[in-house]
C-alpha cells in the first residue's frame, strides 16, 4: 500500500455487481431464509458449546505494539482464561497461562510492564519470561525437590501474523493461522500493514447483549435507513439494503455502497471507477469484524461473557499506519471513533439490547433472517456446521 487512501482490496467484479444491485434495487440473496431459536442468545448449553468452539481456534489476544521488546508483557482474561502474555527474544510470543505450578496463584498481577522473571507473590516460585521456564522455589530442600522438565509455565499455542497475536486456547493440534485465515482473508489483510500500525483508540466497551447479536448488527445491511435516520448519519451515507456478500469458507465480507456511488449512477455517470465508494466489513470467524475505512483499520472483537450468556464485551481497535500518521488523520480518525460509538451507544447498542431483553422472555421462540440478510445469516450458518454438525430438529436452527 503506498498511499493514505482506498486501501480496500476489490475483487474485479464486485463494483460491477454493486452497481447492478443499486439499479435493481436489490441485494445478494442466501438460498433460503433462517430461523434461529432465540435459546442460542441465552441459554448457558449454547454458551458453553460455543465458548469451547472458539477456544479451539485461533483467536486474536492482542497487536504487537503491546509487547514492543522481549520481556514486555500484558496480562489479559480471555474467554475465563486469565493469560500472560510475552514478546520472546526472538520476536515470537509466548502465550502461558497466568497460572502458578505450586497452587496456582497468578504469577503477574500487573496489567502490562516488562521483566525477565515473573514471580508469584503466594510463595516466591519464579519463572523466565524466556520460554516459561521454572526457575527458583523457595525452600525447595525442605519442601522436596521439584522437577523443572514439567513445571513451566503452561503455554498455548499462539503465533504472530499481520501485527497480530492469535493464541488457540485448547491443546488441541493447533493450525496455522495463514491457514486457518484461507489465502483470500489473508490476502485481504496484507496490504493494511498492521505489523507496522499503531493502535489508536483502544476502547472496550461492556454489553447486556448475546455477543452473536452484536456481530448480527455489524453485517445488518437493512438496517441504516431505520435505525440511523439522522442527517448526516450513517443511514444517510450508505445506500439500504445493498450488499455483497462473498464467503470465504468459516469468514467472510460484506460490499457495501456509499450513497455518493447512488449518485452518481443517479446522475448518469457510470461509477465503475469508484471504488472509494465501496465500504466492506470482512468477518473473521467466530468473534472479529475488520471494517476497512478508507485510512485506517476498525477491528472490533467480540468476547461471549463465560458466566453469562446475555452480556458480552467488545475491544475496538483502530489501528493506523505508522508512517501515514499525521496530525490531520488522527482528527479524521478520532472523528470516526465518535461517529462510530455515538451510533453504536445511542442506536445500535439499544436495540441489540432489546432484543436480547425478548430472547430472555421468550427463550422457546425464533428470530428471522431473511434471505436477503445474507451477511447476517453466515455466522450462524457457520456455527450450526461447526457446533451442531449441521444436525437439524430442537434447538437449532432451521431453513425455509
Ligand atoms: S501459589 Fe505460587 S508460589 Fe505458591
Ligand atoms: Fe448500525
């Protein structure tokens, strides 16, 4: 990417189909509609099976510019996992459970900072911040000797790629992420350098909503014109129920068109030369969403609450290039970052809450998906292969 601007990767066909879409009035169709049990936003069965799911695959626990230098740290509860994280001399990340071998205490308490040694402050055993290793316990000779060949730290499996740190959180054979991501997500991701951006605003914000809900509202292209009416808001800048939606087997991402691309064609112009005016929100299975703005990266992961199925937390990153950084883009940025919490707090987040409010008084009930959210419709398609082996009857969903 050499330039600021439209950094957004197009396939070749997707401007020409948008634009079809936009004289149709239409919107990429899934096969059927879909019927999903409002138990799967709040009961703790579907909760748990969900929860192991996404411990089985890679997931994003931090950005590199975390840990800038070996020995940095952070410290971090993923999905009830309390987790250290560490930069390793050789730039690789070690993932270990926050978790003494004597009874379990954490071994940091900090939320970040940078050591060579971790040491629990319950009896004094210490380990290196090098690989985990145990290092000293105290009154070892009376205690008994204990053996270092199997009392390190206990790591997960994690590996850095596109300036993130994904860490599988299960001992399961782990995978590559470059596989796990497929070659068109991962491709997607490249040009955006986030091994070289700094993270910019770095919210996290606490929700009474299923987190599948608030990822449903992310890849909703219905709703703008409803929910966002005001002047100048987002229903005035995106062109309702318009979207292309391309699957990228587990992921996928979603096309849509800003009202200025309306325009034009309105106004007899062509528009095949207007990609900027094409926003897109990739989706990275189970919990990220990348929404690719014109300057900057906003990457939203969503966490499911482990006590509770009805809540969940989002972490907001954006993340911008170094290099691109500039007094003018960080307003820009910052703007965008109000655009986005004002709509999410004020709408979004209100109305994902109320549904959620229903699911819990009517957990024997369903919710529709029409075939024209086809976005909307893929997470769930997803999780009904992977958690239910696509097994249809009670408590899954359905089609028709
Ligand atoms: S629990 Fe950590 S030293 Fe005892
Ligand atoms: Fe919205």
């Amino acid at each position: 990417m050499t330039q600021a601007t439209s950094a957004v990767a197009l396939d070749g066909d997707v401007v020409d189909r948008l634009i079809q879409l936009i004289r149709d009035n239409g919107t990429d169709l899934a096969e059927s509609a879909l019927t999903v049990p409002t138990a799967h936003f709040v009961s703790r069965e579907r909760a748990e099976a969900e929860i192991t799911l996404m411990r089985s695959l890679p997931l994003i626990v931090g950005h590199v510019s975390d840990i800038p230098d070996p020995g940095s740290f952070f410290t971090r509860t993923i999905l009830g996992i309390p987790l250290l994280v560490v930069r390793q001399k050789d730039g690789s990340v070690g993932v270990f459970r926050n978790m003494c071998r004597h009874r379990g205490g954490h071994v940091e308490p900090a939320e970040k900072g940078r050591k060579p040694i971790f040491m629990c402050q319950y009896h004094g055993w210490s380990y290196a911040a090098e690989g985990g290793a145990l290092k000293g316990v105290p009154y070892e000779e009376t205690g008994g000797k204990v053996d270092r060949r199997c009392n390190s730290l206990i790591a997960f499996p994690a590996e850095v790629r596109h300036g993130l740190i994904f860490a599988t959180l299960s001992d399961i054979e782990p995978r590559t992420v470059a596989a796990y991501l497929g070659p068109e997500i991962d491709s997607q991701i490249l040009p955006w350098q986030l091994e070289e951006s700094v993270v910019f605003i770095d919210e996290t914000i606490e929700l009474d909503i299923n987190w599948k809900l608030v990822v449903d509202g992310t890849i909703d292209s219905l709703h703008a014109q409803f929910l966002h009416p005001k002047p100048g808001g987002v229903g005035s800048r995106t062109v309702n129920h318009c979207a292309v939606f391309k699957e990228f087997g587990r992921h996928g991402k979603m096309f849509m068109a800003r009202a200025k691309l309306k325009k034009l064609l309105d106004a007899g112009e062509d528009g095949s030369a207007s990609s900027k005016y094409i926003g897109t929100v990739m989706q990275i299975f189970p919990n990220n969403v990348f929404v690719e703005a014109p300057e900057h990266v906003e990457l939203w992961s969503v966490w499911p609450n482990v006590d509770d199925p009805t809540k969940c937390s989002v972490r907001f990153r954006f993340l911008v290039r170094a290099d691109i950084l500039s007094p003018e883009l960080e307003a820009r940025v910052r703007k965008s970052w109000e655009i986005l919490r004002e709509a999410g707090m004020e709408e979004d987040f209100p109305m994902e809450a109320s549904i959620q409010r229903n699911a819990v008084s009517w957990p024997e009930g369903s919710y529709h998906y029409g075939r024209n959210e086809k976005p909307a419709q893929h997470l769930h398609r997803q999780l009904h292969k992977e958690i239910d082996g696509a097994r249809t009857g009670p408590g899954t969903i359905s089609f028709s």
